[in-house]
C-alpha cells in the first residue's frame, strides 16, 4: 500500500492552481466562438525567468502554451493589432504580480509586481486572467518549480490552467470573484 502511495505521489504534478473565480458573465461558449480558428492574443507582463529577456521569454513560451492550448483551435499570439478589436478578448498572465492585485485592476490595464525573492528563483508563479475589454471574465493563480520555459513542469502548468481559466463545465452554485489570498 504504501508504495502505490509512493507511487501516486510521484506521478502527481509538481504546481498548483489555486484561487480560481469567474465573473457571472463568464460564458465557454462566447471564448470557444470568439477563438476558435483565430488568433488569441495574450499579454505578458512581467518575466518569469530573469536570466532570459522579455522578448526571448515570450517567443519560448508561446509554444508552449501553443502545445498545451484549450480547446478551440486558437492560435496564441502576442503581437498586438493596430486597432485593437471590440470586443477585445485576451489572457493577461502577470509573473510576480502585487498581492493586492485584481483581476478588474487587470482587465482595466494596470500591473504591478512584487519583487522576485532569492528563495523564488526558480519558482513560475503567474496570475492568470482572462478579459473581455475592461470586464475579468475568469483568473486563477498557478505555480510549479521551473528551470526555463521549455521545463515540462511549464508545459503541465499551462494544460491545467487552460482547463480552470477556460472551463466548460457548469458555473451553477460557483461564487464570483471573492477575496483570496494569493502566493
């Protein structure tokens, strides 16, 4: 017995997701018939891995995401257009975000960070929100050990998250938006 347990504990995930919450308009359906064939774009603020640029950190990441996306046949991207569309969809993933941060403070374009602690070095921390012009739609935090954009620990991240920020299942009985605390 104790070696399934061994054995389960091992095959578990290294992250956590934690603090998920959908606004009453949250719709699966309105994400998967606003994304699916199309570009979805995502904004990265912040940089996980300090030992790499900005720029180079979000092209090793878009693979990633790519790999692990949701399930309508989106296609991540982070250029931004000209225009900007109405309604303007998009996943806002804040690394070290402030504590006190919200996801409407988000969605409205404010970002704030904490500093990166010595003891966090390899720690992927994001808060995740996904916004419909200045409205949170849904956010979640996640968290896992990583070495670099390409750790398959960032790739196991992602699929998890993209199945909590984008779910399908039912919100009936699901509160909106409450105070949680966050890493």
């Amino acid at each position: 017995m104790a070696g399934i347990l061994v054995l389960g504990a091992c095959a578990a995930p290294s992250g956590s997701i934690g603090g998920t919450d959908y606004a009453p308009q949250y719709d699966f359906s309105e994400f998967y018939a606003a994304t699916n064939g199309k570009t979805f774009r995502v904004l990265f603020e912040g940089n996980p891995f300090p030992a790499l640029t900005q720029q180079e950190t979000q092209r090793r990441l878009l693979p990633v995401m790519q790999a692990n996306r949701p399930r309508p046949r989106l296609t991540f991207t982070d250029d931004v257009p000209a225009e900007l569309p109405r309604p303007d969809y998009r996943l806002v993933l804040i690394f070290d975000s402030a504590i006190d941060l919200t996801a409407a403070r988000v969605c409205a374009g404010e970002v704030r960070h904490q500093p990166r602690r010595i003891e966090a070095a390899d720690r992927f921390a994001v808060f995740a929100v996904y916004c419909r012009n200045d409205l949170a739609l849904s956010q979640s935090t996640a968290w896992t050990p990583a070495t670099g954009p390409e750790d398959p620990r960032v790739g196991q991240l992602f699929s998890q998250l993209f199945l909590v920020i984008f779910t399908d299942a039912p919100l009936l009985g699901r509160r909106s938006f409450p105070i949680f605390p966050r890493f």
